[in-house]
C-alpha cells in the first residue's frame, strides 16, 4: 500500500483549499486572527487527515467499514482542532464551558 502521487497532490489542494478560508476572513474581518503557527498546525492536521482517508480507502473494501472508519476519521480531526482552538476537552472537563 503506497500513496499515489495524485493522492497526495489532491489531499494537498484539498488542505490548501481551506486553510485559504481563514485566511481570506484574516482579510476581511478582525474576527479571526491566526498566526503562521495556527495555519502550519492546522494544516498538518487537515494533511494527516487526508493521508489517513486515502489510506483506508486503498486498504478497506467493506463500504460499512469505510463509512465508520471515515466517519471516525472526522470525528476525531475535528475533536483535536476543537481543542487546539477552544479546549473543548478541558472545558467540558472542568465544566466551565458557557
């Protein structure tokens, strides 16, 4: 099992494609404000994502298993950036998320 130069291409214009989003609010609006650390993580995050997906997709046949493995996939990406961005975790945790 090897990733596809086409793969990695399209995962790599997929990630770009939507860290360009916060990037063009950056522009328009004062409501987002992310440094070149929070675009570097965050795309390492939307890159490992894509990675993982294209990799369940080449070795998973089963269209059961690749719906709840690819479903797991977002689940959990979107749990490490909920935390990086808010500390969801933490603050459900401590209870003091409002």
């Amino acid at each position: 099992m090897t990733l596809r130069k086409t793969s990695l291409v399209w995962i790599a214009m997929g990630t770009t494609g939507l860290l360009s989003i916060p990037l063009l609010l950056m522009a328009t609006t004062n409501a987002v404000n992310w440094k070149v650390g929070d675009f570097l993580i965050g795309g390492a995050i939307l890159f490992s994502a894509g990675i993982l997906f294209d990799i369940m997709l080449q070795s998973i046949r089963r269209l059961s298993h690749r719906i709840v493995i690819g479903l797991l996939i977002v689940a959990v990406t979107a749990l490490i950036w909920a935390e990086l961005a808010v500390g969801l975790i933490e603050n459900l945790l401590t209870g003091s998320l409002r």
